[in-house]
C-alpha cells in the first residue's frame, strides 16, 4: 500500500495570523495603558509562542513517524 507523501510544511498564513493577533494584543495593552494588563498580555504572548514551537514540533514528529513507517 503506498501512502501519499506531502513535503509541504506549515502553511505561512498560520505564522502571519499569529503575528497579527501577537500585534493586536499589544496595541490594545499599550492603548489601555494599564501595567497588569500589558503583563497578561506579554506572558499571553509569550505562552502563545511557546504553544506554537510545541505544536510545530509535535506535527514534524508526526510526519516523521509517518514517513518512517511506510518506508518500504
């Protein structure tokens, strides 16, 4: 049985979608001026970063599974 293989990585428009919430969450933090509020915001931030380079590793991780197991 041959498995179709896609080379294809992270589609861009995902990494500029989370750059555009990234930037709107901090306009609104530097708009409201509130100091708590721009800490939520960058410890959002940063989670929302961590949260993406897991999720990046873990489909390669997938894919790389894939690819090993239906090698002939």
């Amino acid at each position: 049985m041959s498995a179709a293989r896609s080379e294809e990585g992270i589609p861009p428009r995902y990494g500029i979608g989370t750059f555009l919430v990234v930037l709107v969450a901090l306009a609104c933090a530097v708009l409201v001026g509130q100091s708590f509020l721009r800490l939520r915001t960058v410890l959002a931030v940063a989670a929302l970063g961590l949260l993406s380079v897991v999720v990046s590793l873990f489909y390669r991780l997938v894919v790389a599974v894939e690819r090993i197991a239906y090698e002939p």
